[in-house]
C-alpha cells in the first residue's frame, strides 16, 4: 500500500498466550526439527528449517496462500523467532493460524488464532490495515519453533513475492503455484540465479532451493531488496492481458485510471488557488507559494481502506478537510497548480533507494507518491534544482508535498538517485529521479578561536547549513521544546570537540524551511593543548572528522551506500598565546577520488593560525571493487586529521 514516508509504529502490547502442551504438532515441523543441520558460524542466532509458501488461484481471481515456516532458535538472539505477525485488511481474511513450539527437552506447545492479539499503524487516522501478532511459546536457544496460517484474498494486483533470504541461513525453501488452467504466469529472481520449477500438477508449479546463504547486515549497505534473493511472480488469464502488473507501462494506465476524476478542480479550490497566488510576480513564484501551502497546511493523516492504499482522494475532500496522504497531497497540489495552467503527474516512488525491481513491474514495490511539475516558459528554478528532464514533456520539477522540512527546489535524499515510475495522462514510464550535487547539501564552518598558555581554547563556531545537513536538523530542533534544543547543540558541540563546553548559541531561521539554517556556538574547551616538556601540541583542524571507521573490522561483502553528495569545508583561525613561538605545523593534503576529494591547507602568520579544509562527496554509491580505494582514502584523511601543530615555549 502507498504510505506515508514517515517511520510507522507498530502499536503492539504483545501479552502471554496461553499455550496447550503436547498438541497436535504436524508432522511437516516435526521432520524438519529432526533433520540434521551443518555447522555454521558461532554468531548465528537461527536457521530457518523451512519457508514454504503455496499459492492457489481460482478462476474468479481468489488468491489463498498457505504460509508454512520453522526456525531453529540457536542463540539468545534468535528468540525474536518466537513472535509472528500476520496482516490483513478488509481484502485479505486469515481463515487459520496455528504455531508450535519444541523445547530442546522434546516439550511440545501450541497456539492457535484465538490466543493471537490484533495491532495496527498508529500514524493512520483510519486504516483496514492490521497485524495478528502470536507470541509462540519456548522459543528459548535450543527451540524448534513454527507456524501455519492462510491469506485468503481478492487482490487488486495478481502477483506475488517470496523474500526467501534473511540474515539468516535457510536449509529448505519452497514456492508452489497452481492456477486455474486458463491462466500463466511468469516469474522472475531478483540477486540469484533462476532456478527451473518442477511440474507438480495440472497448472501446478513448485520451485525448491536449499541451504540459502544469509545476507550479512553492514553499515551504510544497500537497501535489502536491492540485494537480498527474492522471487517474483506474476499471473493472468492467457487470454486478457494484465492491466496492473504487464509492464510499467500498463501500471501507469491502471493507476492513473484510478486516479482519474480525482484531481477535479472545484470552485472552493479555484478560488484558494487564486488568493495563494495573488501578486506572485512569475510563474516560479506561483508554483512555490501553491506548494507551500500544501506542503505546511495539509496535515499529513492516512485513510487508506482496500483500495485506498493505491487510490487518492479526491482534491475537493483532501481540501475541505484539510488533511491527506501523501497521494491525497500530490492530488490536491495537482489540482491548483492547474487552476493556473501548470501540468503535473504523479510519481509513484519508495523512500528506499534501489528498492524497485527494474525488470519486475508491480506496484508491490512503491510506498510514496510525489509530484512532476511541468515547468513553463518563463519558470526559472534554482539551478540545482531536481529537474527531470523529459523528451515529451520538458523540464519536470520534483517536488515531494508531504515532507514539510524540504522546501520546493530540494528533493530527500532517500528519494534522489532512486527510479520511479512517471504516470502520464495516458501511460506510465519508469524514470531515473536526479542526484543532487554536492554544492546542493552543503555545511560551511568558520570559527575564531583563542588559545592561552594553560591550553585552553575559547571561540565562536558559526554554521551555515543547506540541503539535508539543514532539514534534518530543523527537524529535530522543532521536535523538541525550545528549552531542550541545548541539549541538542551541545551534543553536536561535544561531537566536533571532545570537552567542549557550550556556553552560549543563537539559531536563525529554525522555522523557515525555505531558508538555510544558520548557527552560533560559543564554546570553551579545557585543557585542549597538551604540554610536553617545553611544548605546546594541539590539532589544528579542531573540528570534528571527515575520515570513518566504515571499512575497518572485517572485509566488506557489501557495496558502500551514502545518503546523499555532499560538501563541506571548514575555514578556522586560532589565535595562538603571546609568548610562544610556532616550531611545527601539519602538511598540506590533497586526495582525489572519483566518488570523492578532500583538501587541507594551513598558513601561518605571527601568532595567528589560519586552517582550512573541503570534503566533497560525488556519488552515493562505492561499488566493491572501489572500497579499497574509499579505505585508503579514510585512511589518508585519518592521518592528516592525527597531524599535531607544535609551540615552543619561551626559553
């Protein structure tokens, strides 16, 4: 279902189940506790004995799927094995449920669908969506546990995915289709190669792996989906083509069928759309005020009931009730953006970079809707703004309304450098949204600091931050009560400097997201030259670090996956003591890399310090084959970072 890009909490207040000994364990979850397992590493906490998933289709287009899987429980970790969740919505029934747990002393229990507990998303005013969740009894290190259950739907589209790798090995994995005998299908494996199904039946396939190697989790990985093994398959009648999972094409024509109508301009919203723009002095100006006012004065509230979870609301309700969305938000935004003779289309898109399945169409992949704006002549957005650029339709302007830190001219990060799919007035096309470029996520430090001969160091740091360096921290600032962002700032303080004492700081534009966030920090830091004997030894790049632990540890099996670009530079001066006399200072460093450069420079001139530094991150993806390159080039920084400016002392 399309939702919001903010995190969902799953309400759960998962109690005990009661649980009834020595009851009916199947024979399937019997045979796979006592088949033999190979040795695997000492930090395994489970293995998944078995995942199976049959799917069966009736001739009306009913979809009931049987859900089979069993865990060994090895370490303290694996414990979480023991809580199942199983969604359904007012499309999707759970006709059974049933788990089992095997204590390594052979105690046998089971649960069933009455001891389950019902939970649902707490950011959604009203949605059909919601979560058995069972709490399987024994499931201790040692335990075989396991589940059952059936998905009983009619869904609107005729698809499905089974995930069959985890961060934990699998020893047997099975995937069983039977469709009606007028019907096929076609399948594709995502992150593995494809494995032949074997012929089980009249219009009856079953595809079978084994001992499947687990996805080991690292940091600033690739999204899961972008490598883990999947399997995905799509079904239709032979004779009637599949209107929302043959290609992106014909997604784009189901989808905006559902929307079509939606975004009908009523006179309540001519008449809005009109003051909005009243004495705007060019088309960008207009646009910009439109998506303000979507942006800032529609709440962000989820009504999202079957089909719901794909189809917007019509403009007229989003507008008169004053929330939506963020496909109730586009559609609105849509709308009065044509009431001044401005064209817009939806993008369907996930908030997790390479999350889509390029040569998988589905709408199972998306969970965000943002909007194209079609640019007119005369429009001149900022130059690095995220413009598409269409061969059809021209300059495309991205704009996502429901973030309400990220002002029109920004695009998220976590949306940039992503595909998702343009939905057009009468087609649907797969595109490549833009990566910003560094100068548009940019941190600028200059600070003025004072050094006396007890080694103290007292000063003034002052921000300028633009793009995410600015949104994210909005954001958290106007989280908290005025009286707690101290402790924020502090803590960025104490993350430049160890020690640092804030002691005084000023914030301009906190509450303008059109505007770069500027800070101030005064700041003392005790004892922050060292002596040694008649030296005075401190780091004069005082600010914080741009090398990384990233690669240390064990080798990387991963690619490396940033945020977004980045540049950032420092310009700092010191003011050294009086008396002392600058015996040495750390070199001059350059380092140059496709994905990224770092520069430092530093001058001196009586007793007046003068040290700058840029770092400027290109591209948010490091293949493997480029890490060795990243770590040395962490490495190089690391070393200039350790470098120490040396003062004499008087004689």
């Amino acid at each position: 279902m399309l939702t919001s890009i903010c995190r969902l909490c799953l309400v759960l207040a998962i109690a005990f189940t009661s649980a009834t000994a020595l009851a009916g364990t199947p024979d399937w979850l019997r045979d796979a506790a006592r088949s033999p397992l190979p040795g695997y590493p000492e930090d395994t906490d489970a293995v998944v004995l078995l995942d199976e998933s049959q799917v069966a289709v009736s001739a009306s287009g009913e979809v009931r799927t049987t859900h089979r899987k069993a865990f060994k429980i090895l370490r303290p970790g694996g414990r979480d094995k023991g809580t199942l969740y199983v969604y359904f919505d007012s499309q999707t029934d759970v006709p059974s449920l049933k788990a089992w747990g095997i204590t390594a002393a052979g105690e046998e229990f089971e649960v069933k669908k009455g001891d389950a507990i019902t939970a649902g998303y707490s950011e959604e005013l009203y949605s059909d969506t919601r979560y058995l969740v069972l709490k399987i009894p024994g499931a201790q290190v040692g335990s075989v546990v396991g589940y059952e259950y059936q998905q009983l739907e009619r869904p609107s589209v005729l698809q499905a995915v089974w995930a069959f790798q985890d961060e934990i090995p699998m020893r047997r994995g099975r995937f069983v289709l039977e469709l009606p005998s007028s019907w096929t299908y076609t399948a594709t494996w995502r992150n593995r190669d494809p494995v032949k199904p074997q012929q089980t039946g009249n219009n009856r396939w079953t595809w079978e792996l084994n001992d499947v190697e687990p996805v080991k989790s690292e940091p600033a990985m690739p999204t899961w989906r972008a490598i883990a093994g999947e399997f995905e398959v799509s079904f239709a009648p032979r004779d009637a083509a599949s209107q929302n999972n043959g290609s992106w094409a014909q997604i784009g024509r189901w989808y905006g069928q559902t929307a079509n109508g939606r975004k009908e301009v009523t006179p309540a919203i001519r008449d809005k759309a009109r003051e909005i723009v009243r004495g705007a002095a060019d088309p960008m100006q207009k646009i910009a005020w439109l998506a303000s006012y979507v942006q800032h004065n529609i709440r962000y509230v989820a009504i999202e009931i079957g089909i719901g979870g794909y189809q917007p609301h019509a403009a007229q309700e989003v507008f008169a009730s004053g929330y939506g969305d963020c496909k109730d938000k586009a559609t609105l935004l849509s709308a009065m953006l044509h009431e001044i003779g401005v064209d817009s289309y939806y993008v369907l898109i996930n908030n997790k970079r390479d999350h889509l399945a390029p040569d998988f169409p589905s709408m199972l992949g998306f969970n965000h809707v943002i909007l194209a704006i079609r640019l007119p002549d005369g429009a001149n957005p900022d130059a690095l703004a995220p413009i598409l650029h269409h061969a059809k339709l021209g300059r495309l302007l991205l704009f996502d309304p429901t973030d309400y830190t990220t002002p029109l001219g920004y695009l998220p990060p976590y949306l940039q450098a992503s595909q998702g799919l343009l939905v057009t007035d009468t087609d649907g096309e797969l595109v490549q949204t833009p990566l910003l470029p560094p100068v548009a996520n940019r941190l600028l430090r200059t600070a003025r600091f004072t050094l006396d001969a007890n080694g103290v160091l007292k000063g003034t740091v002052d921000e300028v931050r633009f793009g995410p360096f600015a949104t994210d921290l909005r954001e958290s600032l106007l989280n908290l009560p005025a009286k707690q962002r101290q402790t924020v700032l502090q803590s960025i303080l104490t993350g430049l400097i160890d020690g640092a004492v804030l002691t005084g700081a000023r914030i301009a534009a906190l509450h303008d997201s059109d505007a770069n966030l500027a800070i101030s920090y005064d700041l003392t830091v005790p004892a922050y030259a060292q002596h040694s004997g008649n030296l005075f030894l401190f780091r004069s790049c005082v600010l914080g670090h741009k090398s990384s632990s990233l690669l240390e540890g064990k080798p990387r099996t991963q690619p490396v996956v940033f945020s977004h670009a980045a540049s950032e530079s420092d310009a700092i001066d010191i003011t050294l003591p009086a008396d002392y006399a600058l015996d040495e200072v750390p070199r001059n460093a350059t380092y140059e890399y496709p994905f990224a450069t770092y520069k430092s420079e530093i001058t001196a001139s009586g007793h007046l310090l003068h040290y700058t530094r840029t770092y400027e991150l290109k591209d948010v993806r490091v293949p493997l084959e480029k890490l060795a390159d990243l770590k040395k080039f962490y490495s190089d920084i690391a070393d200039e970072e350790r470098g120490w400016a040396v003062l004499r002392a008087p004689q």
